[in-house]
C-alpha cells in the first residue's frame, strides 16, 4: 500500500534516532531538567530571535493546545477560533474539556479574518448583558491552517492588532509550522511569528519527531505555575530527555527547516501530477497537504491500493480527499501513484 492519508505516519529522522542510542546509557535529570532540553532550549531562541522566550516541552499538539489555552484563560473566557479550526473540529472537545468553550469566526480556507474577528470582539462587549456570556480570553490560530494554507505576515499583523486592541493574547498552533515556514509562497518567518504572537508551538510529531511539541512563549508571559499545570494535564514526560534530545537535533545544522523543504518538494511534484491528468482541487495549498476532488467511485478503486483520508462530501458523487506528505516522503512513492491514476485517468 501507498500511505498519503496524513505527516505522522513514519517513526523519526534517523538523526533522532541515532541520537537516542548514543545518549541511551547516559544517567540526566527527568522532567526537562537535562542538558539536552537546556540546549534545545537554547537553540529554539536563537533561531526565533527571540532570546528572552521561555520554551518548554510537551509531548503532543491535543495535550499542548489544551495545556496553553486553560492556562492562559480564566475560569469565564473561552478561545476564538475559525469555524474549522483545529481545536473546534479534530480535538475531541478537549478544549471545552478543560471547561473553556471554542468561539468561532467564519473561516475563508481555513483562515480567520482580521474584520470578522474585531466584529465579534465589539459585539460582545457592546451587549449589555455580556457578563453573562463567554469572555473571549485569546485568539487560536494555525499555521499551516486545517486546510494547508497559510496566513501571510501583514495577515498575522493585522489579526495581532486586534488582539492587542481588545488585550488578548494570540496563540499559533504550529503542528505543521515546519511545513509552513518552508512554503514557496510564505513571506513568514519564524522570528516573525515570534515578534507578531504571544505564544505559539512548533511541532515535532508532524515534523520529524517521535513526539512532542515546543510552546514558546514570547513576551515574558508564562503562566504563573505553568510547569504545574503541563504535569495536571497529563503533558509531561518524565524522561524529558526524549524531547529535549529531539528539538535538539530539529535544530543543529537547519535540520528542521531541511526537512520542512523536503515534505514541499514531495507535495509539489504530487500536486503537479493530479494537475496534469486533470483532477481538480478543493483549493490550492502552498503546503504538504493537498485537497482534490474525486468521485466515489474513483475513491474506492484507488483506496485499494493507496491510503488517503476522505475529507468532505461535496455532492451526491464527489468528496474532497487529502493527500499529505511528510519529512519522509519518497519521490519513487509519488511516481507509483501517478502511474496507478494513468491506469484510469490518463495524462490529458
């Protein structure tokens, strides 16, 4: 089988793993109190620069989002999010699990708009009764988005200003952002989002980790007793090491970004090849995840031999698959799919 359906299907970069077992025997501190997370650590400000950040380590995007949204809201406020948001759709109420409520925005391919979430903002604080509702406490976006787009750096700017308007803080979900900052058509860089958000997390699991998540937080903001509540939450490791020795290697020799292109690249050539034999495409993404338009029938032939995740129906025949591909993804892989759609859907 040909495996598209998501980024975290393989294990770890090599590099990782060669780290493991040559630090395996060594006896560190747990908990993150390692040298490894100190250099991590270290390394992460400095490609941010951002010297004055705090970074800690969690071991996943679900526990992480939950983790900084209950830690940074208070028990009344709830988190602003595009409809299709990541944390409204594909995390199991986590959010609201921690006692918070999702407030949406409409989402334009996957993205919030600056306008739609000031009107919303003012809307609240204009009803007199807006103590008995929901205090919008912060704004959540991703970066790539749900769909694999990408919000450009006067986007981020212009979001950020509302947020700074209203005094909330914005927080990035950065499960792809290795994906993202690699783009061709990005002018976003990670000092920017760093300079723009008030915390934000990169993503190792979809990026070439085990596991794990890196939150940053950028303006002397931590949550007082933030360590605290990522051990409440269930986000902690004891053998912090794991993570530590990960971003470590993420970021020695540009390896995160390396392999961020790489994952481009393969999406690029796959994009390509749909578009050649005609295919059409739900939107068009500058990232690793690519949204295309098949009919039922042409899903269950191929789904025989190709694994890929169905998306959304979009009419009676037709639904929007994704195709993904990661930091491991094989050119020879992307040719054996474009000859398995030329046994049906020649080249036009």
């Amino acid at each position: 089988m040909l495996a598209f359906e998501c980024d975290y299907l393989e294990g770890a970069h090599e590099k990782i793993l060669q780290r493991f077992l040559e630090t395996n025997y060594e006896k560190v501190p747990g908990y993150g109190n390692d040298k490894y997370c100190e250099s991590a650590k270290a390394k992460i400000k400095e490609a941010c620069k951002c010297p004055e950040a705090d970074v800690y380590f969690l071991t996943g995007g679900t526990q992480t989002n939950a983790v900084v949204i209950d830690a940074v809201l208070q028990k009344y406020e709830g988190v602003v999010a595009a409809q299709t948001g990541h944390v409204n759709v594909h995390e199991a109420g986590a959010i609201e699990y921690t006692g918070h409520k999702v407030l949406t925005v409409p989402a334009h391919q996957g993205k919030m708009q600056a306008a739609e979430l000031k009107e919303l903002l003012k809307a609240f604080w204009q009803d007199g009764s807006h103590e008995h509702m929901v205090f919008p406490g912060m704004v959540y976006i991703s970066h790539p988005t749900e769909y694999g787009t990408l919000y450009s750096k006067k986007e981020l700017q212009e979001i950020a200003g509302v947020c700074h308007e209203f005094e909330i803080p914005l927080y990035l979900d950065g499960a792809r952002l290795g994906y993202g900052l690699m783009s061709e058509e990005t002018d976003v860089t990670l000092s920017d989002i760093a300079e723009i958000c008030d915390v934000f997390y990169i993503g190792g699991t979809k990026v070439g980790a085990l596991c794990g998540e890196a939150v940053v937080f950028t303006k002397n903001n931590t949550p007082k007793h933030f360590i605290t509540m990522v051990k409440q939450h269930g986000a902690m490791t004891a053998k912090g090491r794991l993570l530590g020795i990960q971003f470590d290697t993420l970021f020695t020799d540009n390896l995160y970004f390396e392999i961020g292109a790489h994952a481009i690249a393969m999406a690029k050539k796959l994009k390509e090849g749909f578009r050649e034999r005609g295919y059409s495409f739900y939107l068009d993404s500058p990232t690793n995840q690519q949204f295309i338009i098949l009919s039922d029938d042409e899903i269950e032939k191929l789904q025989e031999k190709v694994s890929f995740d169905r998306w959304d129906k979009i009419d009676e025949n037709h639904q929007v698959v994704r195709f993904a591909t990661s930091w491991a993804t094989k050119e020879e892989d992307i040719d054996a799919l474009m000859a398995l759609l030329d046994e049906s859907h020649p080249v036009l």
